[in-house]
C-alpha cells in the first residue's frame, strides 16, 4: 500500500510544518519564553544586575576629598558614609555637578534630636535648647564633630594646663553647664592645678592613694566599706578621675 | 483508496508526537544557551548573602528608607516601600504599639514619642528595620503563577516582571508585607506597570561588589550586609558571636534577615 505510505508521510510532513513553522517563525520569543510557566531565572537575575548604581560609596569620595577624608576619620561620624549627607554622588562623579547640602538643624536632629526610642549611649540632645536657632553647624564641624568641644567626660589632665579656658564662670555660655558643678564651683578658686595638675602639684594634704594600688579601680574598694568609703561630696565619681586629685605615693 | 482506521491512528499519532518533539528543540536550544551564560564576571554560586538588622543600634533616622527609594527609583509615597522603619512602643501594663509614620522616611524627629503617645507609661520603646527576608523557603515563589518569582543561586528571591503578570498571590503570601504594585512607569526599570516589585537587596550593587544602597548609609551601623558563605563576612561574625533572631520562626519561611535584639511582641 505505497500511496498509504505516501499519505501517512505527507500528513507527518504537513504535521511538522504547522508545529515548526509557527513556533520558530511567527511566535515572539517572549511568548516562547513562558514554556511550561517558567521565566529564565538566569536571564532576569542579570537583567537585575545591569541596572545602574547610584551610591557609590565612601572609598570613591577618598579619591579627591582626601582633606575631608582624614578629618573625618578621625571624628565620631567616621561611621556615617558620605553619601549619607551629601546625597548619592553618582551625578557629582558624572558632570561636578555641585552637590545641594542640606544644613539645616532638622537635618542633624533626624539622628540626633532626643527620643525614647533611640539606643540611650547614642549622643542625642534637645534640639529646642541646644545652641539656640543656629545651624548646629556654626559649631560643629560635620566631619569632625567634637572638635573644639569640651573632651567627653570625664576627662583626664593630660595634655591639658589651663583649666579655665573652659571651666571658667565668665566663659561664653556652653561651659556654664559643664563640671565642675559639683563638689565645687569656681568661686574663689584660681589654681585648679593644685588639685588637677600633675603629681606634684596636688595638693599634699588629700589622702593618697597607696603606690602599690596604682589607682586602677577605687571604687572596688571605696565604696564596700571594707575600706573609707567614698565622701558624700565624691557622688557619681568614677575611678578614671581619682587620680586627678589623688597624689599616688 | 481508503485508510483504516488503525492506520489512520496510527500515523496521526506518530504525526503528533513527532511534532511535539520537533517543535520543542527551539525553546530547548533556548534553554540550554541560557542555562551555560554565567552573569558577568559575578559567579552566584560561590556566593549566598544574608543580613543582619540590629534594634538596638537603630537610631530611626530614615537615611535607609531615602536612600534605598533613590537607589532603586522607589515610589517617594510612603505607600510604596522596599525597607522602611518601625517603631516599637512597650508599655509598662504590657500593651505594644506600632507606628511607621511615612514608613519611616523622614525620620521619627519630627513629632516626638512624648507628644504622640502622651500620657502612656513607656517601659521601653526601639525600631525596628523592615525589608524583605529572601526566604530560604519563599512563600511568594511557591504561589507564584508563572513562575515569575524565583530565588536566585546567590540567596535573593527577584522577580521577573516581564513575566509577572500582576496577579498579587505574592503579595498575599508574603509574610512580612515586602511586595508591592509598581503602579506606574515612574518606578519601573524594564518598563513594565503594574506588576509587583520587591526590595532585591540591590542586586545590581552587591554583585558588583557594592553594600546595598541601606546599609551603605545606615549611621548607626544598624545594618550589616555580608556574605554567608565567607567565614570573615562581618554577617557570619555577628551569626556565630550573638544571638539573632528571626521574623514569624513558626511560617518555617527561613528568612535570611537576622535580627538583635529582639522582644516578644514584635512580629
């Protein structure tokens, strides 16, 4: 039965050609795509990964802003990139496109005004109060923020010699809120190094602190009873400023 | 002549199964081309990226919730979010509460805790950074139609949205409200509308060796993005020196966003 043959061939030809043709021919690739409901993960996820950067991270500003750079590493904000101020820099790299700065109070007050919520040790402070209607900048250098600003207390004598530089009662208003408030104020007080100064300038008559202790931790002991416990006018000392009064013999 | 009808059975099976097998080659070379391409130089299989979120660095600036809505031509409508920021508030009679005024992008300065919850006794009160957790057992793929929705061999669960077709099953499956509706050309990055999108963790940033764009702004080092498979990733140093914990544990999702400092109450 040739013409048999013949016909199932030609109907296998013709079969063929109406699932080749449209499928390679006509059909848009995309509609190929779908297949049994799948897209090509491989494919999309490198589409994902052609799409252009914006932030272009703090080790590209190096490049050029090294002045900046050093002063802020050294700073409280060496934690907080560049871009986070000054905007993504993508635009800036592309043209120099001057970068529009944002330097007003609320700015700082997104980090730093006070809330409950906030960790307790990260610096927060009543931006209602703090240095008035200014721009927090006037005083605060952004990338180096406590320069020029009273040390983080307590603090300790070294490197330091003229006390009233900031603890003075006639000093310009910031440094009337800092100690010494207590024990004592600066009324009738002149030479704070006879306290604070070097060993040998301490005033001789303060009890001393043994030489074999060395000052490191006071407080284990001054403050059991075991030993002579702490005065009531040392309230909420620590042992870090015992040695600023204390001569160690 | 006439054809039996065994014969013509015959053949015209023969026909049919031949054509399929014919016409499926194309789309079978397709796949095969495709499945060989590495995407550039990145190799995804020597990589698998987690994240860790810390409560108790988290400062509730919003810098992350900015940045990520430049970086990735997100809605600026506090509708449209790939992270935002929550704010916890506990009470000292145990009640909880939420907030995320505009998801958290201009901060939480602006109206203070004290004005907003006045007269509650505040026990204590932290955010918390939202984003999507790339599951390792994704409940948007699962439901996903069309298979539009795929984790990737690196660990981020993208979405293909030339292949979406706006249905929103994902969006009901996601645990953790991380899916939304491009609703118009505005955010889109291959051009289509009104399909669903999702934080990528910046794949296009982390493949190329960048932080994604949240934790490269995060102040407060709040964020910590790395790669699990390196033992010196900084995310692998927090995993094995704290504790960490995840999202909605009991949806056996296995989010790969860690979190510390964590409380009863927060979901």
């Amino acid at each position: 039965m040739p013409h048999l043959k013949r016909a199932a061939g030609l109907l296998f030809l013709v079969l063929v050609f109406m699932f080749v043709v449209p499928r390679v021919m006509p059909t848009p690739a995309v509609l190929v795509d779908f297949g049994f409901h799948k897209s090509n993960s491989e494919q999309s996820a490198e589409k994902w990964a052609g799409i252009p950067t914006l932030y272009v991270s703090t080790s590209v500003c190096v490049d050029c802003h090294n002045d900046k750079y050093t002063l802020w590493q050294k700073g409280n904000h060496r934690v907080v990139s560049c871009e986070n101020c000054h905007g993504p820099a993508t635009a800036h790299l592309k043209d120099g496109a001057p970068e529009v700065l944002n330097t007003s109070r609320d700015l700082c007050g997104t980090c730093h005004a006070r809330l409950v919520s906030r960790p307790s040790d990260f610096p927060q402070v009543d931006m209602n109060t703090m240095g008035g209607d200014a721009e927090c900048i006037t005083c605060h250098d952004p990338h180096e923020p406590r320069a020029g600003m009273p040390p983080e207390l307590p603090h300790t004598m070294e490197g330091r010699s003229n006390c009233q530089s900031c603890h003075d009662p006639q000093a310009h208003e910031p440094f009337e809120q800092i100690p010494p408030q207590a024990p004592h104020t600066m009324e009738g007080r002149s030479d704070c190094l006879s306290c604070h100064g070097p060993t040998e300038l301490r005033g001789a008559s303060l009890p001393h602190i043994p030489a074999g202790l060395g000052g490191t931790n006071c407080l284990l002991c001054h403050t059991t009873g075991g030993v002579k416990p702490l005065p009531a006018d040392h309230t909420g000392r620590t042992s870090a400023t015992c040695m600023n009064c204390h001569r160690l013999n | 002549m006439k054809i039996s009808r065994r014969d013509f059975i015959k053949n015209g099976a023969k026909g049919l199964v031949g054509g399929i097998i014919v016409s499926s080659v194309p789309s079978l070379v397709r796949d095969i081309a495709a499945a060989a391409s590495v995407p550039g130089s990145y190799d995804w299989e020597k990589h698998y990226w987690g994240f860790v979120c810390d409560n108790e660095r988290c400062i509730g600036c919003g810098k992350c919730v900015v940045a990520c809505k430049l970086e990735n031509k997100v809605h600026w409508e506090p509708e449209y979010n790939r992270t935002w920021v929550e704010r916890y508030v506990f009470t000292e009679d145990d009640k909880v509460f939420v907030d995320s005024p505009n998801a958290g992008r201009d901060g939480f300065a602006k109206e203070p805790i004290s004005t907003k919850y006045d007269g509650l006794n505040i026990r204590k009160s932290f955010f918390v950074p939202k984003l999507c957790n790339q599951c390792d057992n994704p409940p948007c793929v699962t439901v996903c139609p069309v298979g539009a929705t795929y984790k990737t061999k690196d660990g981020v669960v993208l979405v293909d949205q030339e292949h979406c077709i706006g249905c929103r099953y994902c969006i009901q499956a996601c645990p953790y409200g991380a899916r939304y509706i491009l609703p118009d050309t505005s955010g889109t990055h291959f051009g289509q509308v009104r399909v669903v999108d999702k934080c990528t963790w910046c794949y296009h940033r982390i493949t190329k060796g960048l932080l994604p764009a949240c934790v490269e702004v995060c102040p407060a080092g709040a964020r910590v993005f790395g790669d699990l498979e390196d033992p010196t990733s900084p995310v692998r140093r927090i995993l094995s020196e704290k504790r960490v914990y995840v999202l909605k544990p009991e949806l056996g999702t296995e989010p790969k966003v860690y979190y510390i400092g964590f409380e009863k109450g927060v979901y």
